[in-house]
C-alpha cells in the first residue's frame, strides 16, 4: 500500500516545472493548444499535458 502512494506522489510530483524569468512554454493538452506558461513553478499534467519546448526571449545580437 505504500509502495503505492510513494509511486503516485512521484507521478504528481513530476509535473512540476521550474522556467527561468526569460523563458516561456506552450502547453498543449491532449494534442490541442491550452496557452503559453510564463516564469515561475508551473505544472504540467503527467500523461496529458507537456511542455514540448522552452522559448527564449532574450535578445540575440549578431
């Protein structure tokens, strides 16, 4: 039983994500555009929503 709950509170657990104060994430949940995530703890839903990128927004200079 315990076995159990220490698996499920580990699924939970990795849904959360830590962004960088330049960085944004679109989240798509189930195949379908749900937003875009800014800077902070965000959480992404194990198995339904992920994070497929992090976008940058600092300036690149060439």
């Amino acid at each position: 039983m315990a076995f159990i709950a220490v698996v499920v509170l580990a699924v939970l657990l990795s849904g959360i994500k830590i962004l960088n104060e330049w960085e944004r994430a679109p989240m798509p949940t189930l195949g379908r555009y749900a937003g875009m995530r800014g800077p902070g703890i965000i959480y992404a839903a194990p198995f339904v929503g992920r994070i497929p990128m992090r976008i940058s927004t600092r300036l690149q200079t060439y």
